[in-house]
C-alpha cells in the first residue's frame, strides 16, 4: 500500500510532535484542497465569508481540522502511547 506525503506529514504531526489539531485553509472555490482535506479526514469547522481578498474580489475562506482522537481512531489506533 503506498503511503501519501500528506499521510506522513499527518502521522509526524500527531504521532511525533504530539499536536492536538491540524488545521487547513484555503478559498471556497479551491475544489482540489477541499477534495484532498475531506479524503484525508479533515472536517469544515469554519467559513469565514469574503474572507480573503484576490485580484480585488472577496472571496470566502473555510477551515478545516483534524483532531489528534478523529486522526488515530481513522487509523484504528486508540492514543499515541503514553499520551491522553
């Protein structure tokens, strides 16, 4: 089974540095960052509207997380050992 870069860069964040969330960011009409966040686990947390601003047009933001319990129960895993 291949492991994605985002898959590893998930596992480091929560596995080796401990992290309790991983948030992401981008523009509503970004349709492949949204695709890939959702595919990953990740969950629409906020939508900031015309939140950010690009060739002089609004536009909405939304937020997504991932929480360390969501990241290890997706991968059948209770808790990183030693760690709530």
């Amino acid at each position: 089974m291949e492991v994605s870069n985002r898959a590893i860069v998930l596992g480091f964040l929560f596995e080796e540095r401990g992290l309790r969330v991983v948030e992401a960011w981008f523009q509503l009409g970004n349709v492949r960052a949204a695709g890939a966040a959702k595919k990953m686990g990740f969950k629409v947390t906020v939508r900031v509207r015309e939140g950010t601003i690009m060739y002089g047009k609004f536009h909405d933001t939304l937020g997504l997380d991932m929480l360390r319990e969501e990241y290890y129960e997706s991968r059948g895993k209770r808790t990183r050992q030693g760690v709530p």
